[in-house]
C-alpha cells in the first residue's frame, strides 16, 4: 500500500544556510503517517480516549542523501504494511521530483496509554492484508 503527502518547505523549516534542518524529515514523514492513519479510518483521539490505546514509534533507519531547499515542493511517498500482529512498518521516501532526498524505515506498535504493548486493531490488521 503507498501513500503520497505533498509538502512545501517554508522558511521555519530550514536552517540559516536555506536547508531543510533534519531533524524536519522526522516531523514530514510523522505527518505523513497520521494522515494515512486518519485516511484509513481510523480515528486516533478516539482510540486513546475510548480504547486507552495509542501508536507509538520504537524505531526509526534513517539516511539524508541530498538536501532539501526553502520553497522546494516535495513528495513524501510511505509504503506500509503490518509486520506482525503487533508492529506496522513503513518505508517513507522524500522526494523532489524524480531525486531521493531522504529514505526511512519506521516501526510502529500500538500500546495502552499505561505502556503495555497490545495488537494493532482488527480493523487495521485487516485492511493491511
């Protein structure tokens, strides 16, 4: 399954020599994921204030490969699936154009609000089958 997120950088987003500070990526591949999330119906506020359950990322690869600049127009580009009962993995791509700035893989579980790991909801675990 692939999601695509456009995203422009904007000034707030780069560091004073007009390049995109990385710990930026982080925060644009996080808004990927929530859109998808939301985009697949499921309601996060919803599950910790009805369920007590949340996502959370216990891992994170990443590499920069090329910066990105004020005003490029970019693409983050999230391919996903559900790793086990209990962990959703995702491949997240910046991209400009047809050029690979920034790659991750990201591993997300899902846990009560107390901290004790639980599986991912059935409606999730179906979908991504």
């Amino acid at each position: 399954m692939t999601h695509r997120l456009p995203v422009r950088v904007y000034y707030e987003d780069t560091d004073m020599g007009g390049i995109v500070y990385y710990a930026n990526y982080l925060k644009y591949i996080e808004r990927s994921r929530s859109t998808l999330v939301g985009e697949l119906g499921l309601d996060q506020k919803k599950m910790k204030d009805e369920d007590a359950i949340v996502f959370v990322v216990v891992r994170v690869e990443a590499d920069y490969l090329r910066p990105a600049r004020l005003d490029d127009e970019l693409e983050i580009v999230t391919t996903h699936h559900a790793a086990s009962p209990m962990r959703w993995v995702f491949d997240q791509d910046v991209m400009r154009g047809d050029e690979l700035l920034f790659r991750a893989k990201v591993t997300a579980v899902c846990m009560t609000t107390e901290g004790k790991p639980v599986r991912l909801p059935a409606e999730l675990r179906a979908k991504l089958t």
